[in-house]
C-alpha cells in the first residue's frame, strides 16, 4: 500500500468510530494504558547518527557494487527506497524481533527490498511469491499452506521465519554471511558446485571467475548497495517514514470470516486487516481446519468482541460452474446478494461464466451444494458415440445432435474451449 494509504488507514483506526462500538471499547481501553499496537519509533539504524552499525563488509570501490549504490544515490532511487521503506512498515517491527531472534545480521532487513519490494501480493516471473520470493518447491519443511483458499508464502510472519531459518541453515553450511545469500537466490545446490569448482569459499572470487549464475553475481552487489544506502538513510538523504509499525498478534477462529466485514463491524481499517492477512486469496478465512486472524495488538479486544457476537462468521462454498449454471441462481440458492458474490471473486462478471471456473460463494446458513434444475438437454441418454473429423467442433456436432454445446462439453469432461483432434471418440445422444 502507498504511504498515504497506509498512514490514512492508521489515523481511521484512532478516529471515526461509532461510539459504543467493539472497536471504540477497544480504543478506550487502549487509551487508559501504554498503546502496544503500534510502535512508532523506526527502525533503530534507520535514524541512527553514530558509527555504522553494519555488519556486513561493504566493498568500496567494486565497481558493480558502486554503480547500483549511485543508482540508488540519485533522487529516483532515493524516492524508490523511501517508497519501499514506506511499505515495510506494517511488518517492520516482527521481522525485527524475528532477526534478533534467529541472531541473524540486521542487514536480513532489506533483503526483500530486492526481492518483492516489499510487497506481500508480489510474484515474480518465476511464480515466486511473498515479502521473501518462495518457490512453491522451496517451501518444504516450513508448515506454509497453499490450496484454493490460501498460500502462505505470502504470510507475513511464516514466509520471514522461513526465510531467515533458510538463510541461517545456509550460514551453518557455507560459513560466510554473503555466501548464504547468495545461496538464497541461487539454491545450496548452485552454490555448492560452485564452491567445489572454485576451490574458496570467497563469494567475490566465484564470481570473478565467473563460477555463479548471472543473477547472482549481481544479487550481492545490489543488496550490499542497498544496505548502504538505506540502512542510514539520514545521512544519504532519504527522508525518514514516521508511519508506526504494528505489534500483530493472532486471534483464533472457529469458522471462517470476511476479513473485510470484520474490519468494517470491529473498527480496525480494511487496508490493515488486509496487510496482516494477504495470504488469504478471497478475504476469506479457510472453511476448514483451525485459523488466526492477525490484528493489531492494541485492537484485539475489540475483534474479539466482534468475533463471540458470531455476526462475522459465515459458511463458505466453492462451487464449481457446471452447465446451466448462473451467478443469480447461486445467490438465490445460498440466500446472499449477488453483489456479496461478485465481492468475493475480484473481476467476476456475473453474465459471463465459464463451465469449470471456480467460484467463493459465503452464505450465512448451512446449504446443501449447489446443483442446478435439469434442463430438457439434461435428460438426454448419452450412449452414442460419435468418432471426431477433421474440422468438427463441440458446436458444430452440437447442432447435429441437438444439444447445448455446455452439456456435451460437460458430459464428455470438457469446456468449451477443449480442442477436439481428428479420432477423438465423443459420448453423444442417440438419434431416433
């Protein structure tokens, strides 16, 4: 989120709310103590004016390393990190104490400023997702969830400990602190062969002999850059963000909830409530299974108020489009809008559904799936076969034996856009 957005968000959390409300409960509580909520100090090395607190070996005069750090000297990289710095805030304050924790360098704190800019929703061209750029087959042993509901490589608090546990594990290994970051970009494996290749375990020497991958003998000089400029950003320019990070803490549920109506009925702004939850694909809580919603700590009253009154808690389906299939038909059947529908499915048009396309429908009551009324095409006695020629398409044979194209499709486990090739035996009604 930008920089006014997020402070915007912030400042909606302290004003505006209905007296008498979960949330005006909560912020009055918090008021008669010291706010944990938000922590509006950055970080300590951000502002610090003393003697360099990095404990990285910075490489002054390496030429790669000089040019990206003139790069981010001028006024567009200095407004590129300020910008960046502005969206680590909301997590700021967690991956700090995560980085005391694991006694990793404090310099882990700008490694996704290279990686996802900071952007929990960002995935790169690789399919890599999250603050900290998971591969979905580099995430095993982290406990990260993804299916139809969730992906956790883009939870905030799971990807940084995944992350950091990695970076430590490939320290324990190489024995050198740029070493394990370059490994984090090009896998233990890469580096290990080029390791063995180069006989060193000196990070500028493999790649002065050109023994690591491209993007890795870049990775190392644009990080340590960054670190340079950014981690005093006082004394190379930056302005300083005084947007206050968060304490998250973790609220359970029991069934799953609208992140959305929980923000708007607790009082806790949607970008925030969004912020701590960007793994979740829908702004919907998984229907199964136990989870926490994260929140700010000062405000945690307040949602749980919200969340014992059960007006928040809903079923949720995932229905899959079959023929005869109509977004209207859905909301009647589950007893919600259409507009509640199409909310939950960005980019959903409601004239416009495809068979096989997945579709989040929340209902307030427990409902049987859905299953659409049979049509006269419906009844039909699939139990001729028809052999595909050159030329045919699903709506071509559809006019020949009189069915809707979305009912052949489907009983023949196909949609609409399938590609028939010549042979292809297709299941058919019997012509009379």
């Amino acid at each position: 989120m930008t920089s006014r957005t997020f402070a915007a968000a912030l400042a909606c959390a302290i004003a505006l709310v209905p007296p008498g409300s979960a949330a005006a409960e909560a912020q009055s509580a918090a008021a008669s103590r010291p706010l944990r909520s938000v922590k509006s100090d950055a970080p300590a090395f951000i502002h610090h004016a003393g003697p360099e607190l990095i404990e990285l070996v910075l490489p002054a005069g390496e030429s790669q390393y000089e040019r990206f750090r003139a790069a981010y000297l001028t006024p567009g990289g200095r407004l590129w990190l300020e910008t960046v710095y502005e969206r680590s805030r909301p997590y700021a304050s967690y991956i700090q104490e995560r980085i005391r924790y694991y006694g990793v360098p404090n310099e882990l704190f700008f490694l996704p400023f290279i990686e996802s800019e900071y952007s929990a929703k960002a995935v790169s061209r690789s399919g890599a997702s999250g603050l900290w750029q998971f591969m979905r087959n580099s995430t095993g042993g982290y406990d990260m969830r993804m299916d139809e509901w969730i992906d956790e490589r883009r939870d905030f608090m799971k990807s940084t400990d995944a992350a950091l546990r990695k970076l430590r594990y490939n320290y324990e290994r190489f024995g050198d602190w740029l070493l394990a970051i370059a490994a984090y970009n090009c896998g233990a494996g890469a580096m290990e062969k080029a390791i063995k290749a180069g006989g060193s375990h000196d990070y500028w020497l493999l790649r002065d002999r050109g023994l690591l991958p491209g993007e890795t003998a870049s990775y190392i000089p644009k990080f340590l850059a960054v670190v340079s400029v950014a981690m005093h950003g006082g004394r190379n320019g930056l302005v300083p963000s005084w947007t206050p990070s968060i304490d998250w803490v973790r609220v359970p549920l029991d069934r799953p909830v609208d992140i959305s109506m929980l923000a708007s009925l607790s009082g806790v702004p949607l970008e925030i409530m969004k912020a701590g939850n960007q793994e979740l694909r829908f702004g919907v809580t998984p229907p199964e299974g136990r989870y926490s919603v994260k929140v700010p700590a000062g405000m945690k009253a307040g949602v749980e108020k919200t969340i014992a009154s059960r007006d928040v808690l809903m079923n949720v389906y995932l229905h899959q489009v079959r023929s005869g299939d109509t977004v209207s038909a859905l909301a009647k059947h589950y007893e919600v809008p259409v507009a509640m529908i199409a909310r939950m499915n960005p980019g959903l048009d409601a004239d416009r559904i495809r068979i096989g396309q997945s579709i989040v429908v929340p209902a307030f009551k427990e409902k049987k799936p859905y299953v659409a009324e049979a049509k006269p095409g419906d009844t039909l006695s699939f139990s001729g076969r028809y052999t595909v020629a050159k030329g045919d398409t699903l709506w071509g044979i559809s006019l020949r034996y009189g069915v809707q194209p979305e009912v052949l499709a489907t009983r023949n486990g196909m949609n609409l856009t399938s590609v028939l090739h010549e042979g292809l035996s297709l299941l058919v009604p019997i012509l009379e």
